[in-house]
C-alpha cells in the first residue's frame, strides 16, 4: 500500500462549499433584519435630506436678521444667498459623474460632514465681533425722573449734542472689527453647497438603482416628504431664535429701546446655525456602515434555499466591488461621449429650460417671503416664519407623498407625468392672482409717504423737514422711529419736534411735540408720541391669514407635480445617464436660478427703498422702509410672470414627448411586421408550397 505524501505547507483541498440549506430560521431571521437594504438606505438619506432641509430654510428665515446685523442692502444679502449654489457649482458635476462610479454611500457621508463645517463657520462672526449697536440717540440710563431735550432751539446745546453723538461714533468705529464678517457667513454657506452638491444626485440614482421600478417614485416621493419636515423645523426654529436679542445673556434687555417690530431689531441668528450643524453632522454617521452595492428589490422570496443563496452571491458581488475599484482615466474618457449624448436630447433640454424659469420664481418666493410679509402686514420676523413654519410647509408636504402616491397607483407613464406636471403648475400659478388684492397700504411716516399735512410725498430730503422742526437741526440719516398720538410715524423724536423726554428703555415717551401740535388729531390735546411706528390698519391682520391661507393652497397644489416632474428627469434619458442627468439638472438649476435670483431681486428691492439705515462708521446700512406698492407688485409680478413661461416651455417638452411616442411606436409596428413576415417565410406549409403560390399569395393566405 502506498501512501501519498504532500509537500511541507500543503493542506488538503477545502471540501466544496455547501449552501446552509438546514439552518436555523431564527438565525436566517435574524441575518435578514440585519442586511443592509434599500430601506436602510432610505432612512438614513431621509435624516440627511431633513438636515440640510433645515439648514437651507433657517438661512432664508434669517435673511433679514443677518442683513441688519451686518448693514448690507439686499443686493447683498443675495450673494450671500447666492453662495449656497455657488459651492453646489463648484463640484456638482464630477460628483454626479465620478461619484456614481465609486462608494456612493460613504461619499454622501463626507458632503453631510462638509455641510455641519460650513453651517457652524456662519455662526463664527457673532463671537468675533462685538455687541450690536443699534442706531439711537436714547440714553440707556434715561429713568423717570431724568428730562431730555430731543430738539432744542439752543444752539449750544445742539452743537454740543451733535459733539457727543460724533465722538461715539468714532469710538464705535474703532472698536468695530464686523465691517467684513459677512464675508465668513458667505464661505460657510459656500461649503454648505459643496457639501450638499453630492446627497441629490448620488442618493436619488442609489434608490432608483436598487429599489424595484413601482417603488421607486413612491420612495423618493416619501423621501421628500420627510424633507419637508427640515423646513417646519427650520422656519420655527428662527421664529424663536428671532425672539430673542442677537447678545441676549450678555445685555441689560430693559435697555433696550427697540421692539421686534422694529426694522432695526436683530435676534439670536447666530444660535440656529450651531443647532443645524449639528444636526448635519450626526446625519453623517449611518453612511459610513452601508455598503457600496445592495440587493436589488424584488417579491419576497420562495424559500429559504434562494435566500441563502441570493445573500451568498450578493456577498461576493460586493466584495469584488470593493476590490476591484474602477480607475479614474477609464472613467474620465466616457465623460464627454456622455455629456453629448444627455445635452442632445430634446425633451432633456426643453425639460431643463422649463424648470430654470420656474425655479427662478422659487427661489425668489422662498428667500422674500418672510421680508415680504414683515415689509407688507407689518408682522415680525419671528411671528412671519412661525406661521410661514406651520401652515405653508404641512401643504408642500402632503403635496409631495400625494404626488408620490398618485405616480404610484396610477403608474403614470412618461407622458402621464408630465400632463400631471403641467397641470399643477398651471393651477398652483393661478393661486397667485387673489394675492394682488391682500395688500396693506403704505404706513404713515410724515416726510416719506405722506406729508406733515397729509399728502402724498417721495422725497425725504425735501419735505422731511418742516416749519415745526426747522430749528431743531435733525440729521437727515436718523431713524429712530416713534408714534405720534395723531396716528402718524415721524422718522425720529428730533422731526416730530419734541422737545421733553421721559420714561426708560422701550418705555420712554416724548411730550410737547410741536409737529403733532400743528397737525393735531381732532379732539385731542396731547401732543406726545411713544417709540415705535405706529400699528397697522386692523384688516391688515385679516390680510396676512388670507394671504397664508391661498400661500399654502399654492404651495400644495404646486408640489403635486414635483414627483412628476422629477420622474420625467429620470425616464427621458437612457439608464447609464440618470445620476449625470440628475447632476446637470441640479447644476442648471443652481448656475442660472439659485445663483442669480436672489441678486437681481434683492437689486430691485433697493430699488423701492425709502429710507436706508446708516452705518457706524458712515456709508448706507440696510434698508429701515420700503414703499408698500411697489415692492408687492415687483414680487408678485414677476413670480407669477416666471411660473407662466415656464409653463409654456413645459408644453414643448409634452409636444417632443408625444412626437417621441409616435416615432418609437412606428418603429415598433414596422420590426413587428418585418418579424411577422419573416415568421411566416419560415412556417410556410408544405401543401402551399406544392401549390406554387407566391410569397404575396402565401402572405395573403396565411
């Protein structure tokens, strides 16, 4: 007998693998709650698509906090707006690209962790400039017992204001590091873009790569809806960070002079950015456990022997995915075949197109919102993003999971999503007309909208300044607000004439004011005012909840068309372009709507101006009031006129749409005939062809 010997470091040949056909089911239960899958997925980039949801709309909630804080006009404010989509620019394109070819998952993870840095750096000027210095020519000291003189016909005692008021401001000057500051919230904003520039297009083609095709409209239309909810939290939260003073914890709050009415008045802006970076930054964790590849989703399966093995080859697929990373060179000289391919297809382009004008509208409408409301009902900032919060979000929300849920049970093809699109668009832009109609009128300021006497007035140079002030010396840049007991607003207690103060902080009250004398209120001979502009109209109140109300009906009619609309992005291009697809339509839509919009609206709205905030230091500050009329008819007009002709660039799309469908099904019954035929050639039968018939007369017979 001869036995065989092997060499030293030679084990035997592994017995071949056997799938565990005879396993326990609470284990294999347990296997299969623990395998990462798409819904796994789901969740986590539903969390993320709330934090940077709740990042985005707390920056428009704080809009006009910030453009207080740092003086700047609204033009600017919209760069900084602006910079979000500049950063998206920046690294759009070879994320949805490049990164569709590597570990999706853990990508997604970093742009959340970008996000969180880029969140936090736009609180940082808070803590590096000093305190907000509002503009005010009331002592903080001012009790009871203490008068003052407002206006004085002395000229000693003007001039010797005048010194004081000047040498504080130079003081100002020198202890003011936060002239540029703003600069640091438009990088942070910056890098919030870059980060967020890989969670849409790397997360939506995720799903639709692994989530069966009837789920996949419903998924992402869930997705959104989820999303909706950042936006809820992000208008409330700076509703109550607006209620707070910008240093709250670090001044006396019966100092201050100003109510949250007031154009001047500033809150916490700073505290809501810390909260949603770090909420961006715990939505990066999960990402950095899921796999780069998961089961494709299908019907439950027959039995445990195809589960096992389904996990088994799975397994294998995603450890030779991960070994096998695809080399960039390789991916690089696919880029531009692929790029011509997406930008040569009509119903993409034209579906582009539609998209940019209407997102114009958008994202006008999302960032002036909240200062439109302030500016047009005389509402607070933090009372208007409650309600903005509370009633407008809940609508786009249940717009979106009914849209989801239509596309779902009606499995609307590519032309059903896309009369559905139109539809909504259509309606949701008719809403807007009942909203020319809620307008307040302009407020009673004497010298800016009417005149001491009563009359209608534009010029602040000339007509602020009357015989009842005249010899107080008030300086035109002044704005101090307060109300006079005739129902007027006067620019400050220097141009109402009065000349005795008395009370402290927001309490204070002038008397003996000689502008209110000579216009008095019939029946009435106190001639005193209160800090502050006088209240609006009381159908103002009506105005803004009827206003809110049609707002939100909108808003929900609108978002029935967003899961639509989005699936025609998919459907219209070929499988290996969808996540390049989703990147240049997020690009077109960030480079010519989510960049220039806010800027050259912000523009127009210093255009309405009229009365600008001054600076410490000197220099035209943000804007204190603006003219009622026209700034309504600017933003109202030109939404509606942006919706309207992106509607019709949207019945192209329907009509190349429609011309596609002709085409492939012409196509289709010419390769069914050409089968037929030759089918037919084939199976010809015998007895036919002893007959002697021709291929016509064989056709014909058959």
């Amino acid at each position: 007998m001869t036995v065989e010997t092997r060499p030293e470091g030679f084990s035997d040949p592994p017995l071949k693998k056997e799938l565990p056909l005879l396993e326990d089911p609470s284990e294999a239960k347990t296997r299969k709650c623990c395998t990462p899958n798409i819904k796994m997925f789901l969740v986590a980039l539903s969390f993320t698509y709330f934090s940077k949801a709740l990042s985005g709309s707390y920056m428009k909630s704080s809009i006009t906090q910030i453009e207080r804080r740092f003086e700047i006009p609204s033009s600017v404010i919209g760069v900084i707006d602006g910079s979000f989509e500049m950063g998206n620019l920046l690294v759009l394109t070879l994320v949805s690209y490049f990164g569709a070819k590597f570990h999706r998952p853990k990508i997604i993870g970093a742009g959340c962790m970008l996000m969180s840095i880029g969140t936090l750096l736009m609180a940082l000027p808070h803590f590096l400039m000093g305190r907000y210095k509002y503009e005010s020519t009331i002592s903080a000291s001012t009790n009871s017992s203490t008068v003052s003189v407002p206006c004085s016909q002395d000229p000693g005692q003007l001039t010797e204001l005048e010194a004081q008021q000047q040498s504080s401001r130079i003081a100002a000057c020198e202890h003011d590091g936060g002239s540029l500051m703003w600069v640091a919230v438009l990088l942070g904003n910056m890098l919030r873009g870059v980060g967020e520039a890989t969670i849409t297009p790397l997360g939506i083609s995720f799903i639709d790569d692994f989530a069966s095709p009837e789920n996949s409209a419903f998924y992402i239309g869930c997705l959104h809806t989820i999303a909706v909810i950042g936006p809820l939290f992000g208008f409330t939260l700076g509703s109550f960070c607006a209620k707070l003073y910008v240093d709250i914890g670090f001044v006396d709050l019966e100092s201050i002079t100003i109510s949250m009415k007031d154009s001047r008045w500033v809150g916490a802006w700073w505290l809501g950015f810390i909260i949603a970076g770090g909420t961006s930054l715990v939505s990066a964790f999960p990402f950095f456990f899921l796999p780069k590849t998961l089961p494709k989703e299908g019907g439950p399966e027959k039995d445990s022997t195809a589960a096992a093995e389904q996990n088994l080859l799975q397994g294998n697929q995603q450890t030779n995915a991960t070994d096998e990373q695809p080399k960039i060179r390789d991916v690089a000289k696919d880029f531009l075949p692929s790029l011509k391919r997406l930008l040569t297809n009509k119903i993409y382009v034209l579906y582009l197109i539609a998209n940019v004008i209407m997102f114009n509208g958008v994202i006008i409408l999302i960032t002036y919102t909240p200062k439109y409301l302030e500016q047009q009902f005389g509402e607070s900032a933090s009372k208007a993003n409650f309600l903005i919060g509370v009633t407008s979000m809940p609508a786009v929300s249940l717009g979106i999971f009914f849209s989801g849920l239509i596309m779902k049970k009606f499995k609307l093809d590519l032309m059903g999503a896309a009369k559905m699109g139109l539809g909504s668009a259509i309606i949701g832009s008719l809403c807007i007309l009942p909203y020319f109609a809620l307008t307040c009128e302009n407020t009673e300021i004497a010298g800016l909208t009417v005149s001491y006497g009563g009359t209608g007035i534009s010029d602040l140079e000339s007509s602020v300044s009357v015989t009842c002030n005249s010899g107080c010396g008030c300086p035109v840049n002044q704005w101090e607000p307060v109300c006079g007991e005739n129902g007027i607003t006067y620019v400050s207690p220097c141009f109402a004439g009065c000349n005795i103060s008395r009370g402290s902080g927001i309490n204070t009250t002038f008397h003996a004011c000689r502008c209110i004398e000579a216009f008095p209120k019939s029946g009435s001979g106190n001639f005193s005012a209160v800090l502050g502009q006088c209240p609006r109209e009381e159908k103002c109140s009506r105005m803004f909840i009827y206003y809110l109300a049609f707002q939100s009906l909108s808003f929900f009619i609108l978002s029935l068309g967003s899961m639509p609309m989005f699936i025609i992005n998919l459907r219209c291009v070929d499988s290996e372009l969808k996540s390049l697809s989703v990147g240049m339509y997020t690009l077109a839509l960030r480079a010519f709507g989510g960049i220039p919009a806010p800027i050259y609206f912000g523009a127009l709205i210093d255009s309405t101006c009229m009365k600008w905030g001054t600076k410490k230091c000197g220099g035209r500050g943000a804007c204190r009031v603006y003219d009622n009329i026209s700034f309504r008819l600017l933003f109202l007009g030109l939404i509606l006129g942006l919706r309207l002709m992106g509607c019709v660039f949207f019945g192209f799309v329907i009509v190349q749409i429609k011309n596609k469908f002709t085409r492939d099904h012409r196509k289709a019954s010419a390769e069914v005939k050409v089968f037929l035929k030759q089918d037919m050639k084939n199976n010809v039968l015998p007895e036919q062809k002893g007959a002697g018939l021709s291929e016509k007369e064989v056709e014909t017979s058959t």
